[in-house]
C-alpha cells in the first residue's frame, strides 16, 4: 500500500519546481553571458573597421598631399623659367 501523503506530493512538486527554477535560471545566466560575448565581439569589428576607414583615409590624404606637393614644385619651376625667359 503507497503512504504518499499530500505532504510528500507538495514537497515533491515544490523540489522540482526549484530544480526548474534553478535551470532556467542558469539558462538566463548563460543567455546573458552569450549577449555580453557578442557585443564585445561586435564592439571590436566595429573599431577594427573604424580603424580601416582611418587608414584609408590617411592613405588617400597622404597621396593627394604628395600630388599637390609636386604639382606645386612644377608650377614654381614653370614660374621661375617664365621669370627667366622674361628677363
């Protein structure tokens, strides 16, 4: 004959209910954990990717900086020859 007693079904219920709560809570913990990974992992491909765009456009100021150098030079160098044939 089963003694269960409505004791032994509340206590049980309530055991599995903590067991229950215990991993849904160690699910959110994880969950949290994941979303904490990604948005680092997203915060840094967005500064390496900031830092390209630096590069790139420090690349493409350096090289028109380098155009208007030598087309400066040329116009100084056409000038002084004009200077030159005039005198």
């Amino acid at each position: 004959m089963s003694t269960t007693t409505n004791f032994d079904i509340t206590f049980d219920m309530r055991v599995r209910g903590n067991k229950m709560y215990s991993m849904h809570e160690a699910l959110a913990r994880e969950h949290m954990r994941e979303q904490v990974s990604s948005a680092r992992h997203a915060r840094l491909v967005r500064e390496l990717a900031a830092a390209r765009r630096w590069h790139r456009v420090q690349s493409y100021v350096r090289s028109a900086h380098q155009r208007h150098v030598v087309r400066a030079e040329r116009a100084a160098h056409v000038s002084a020859v004009a200077e030159h044939s005039w005198a």
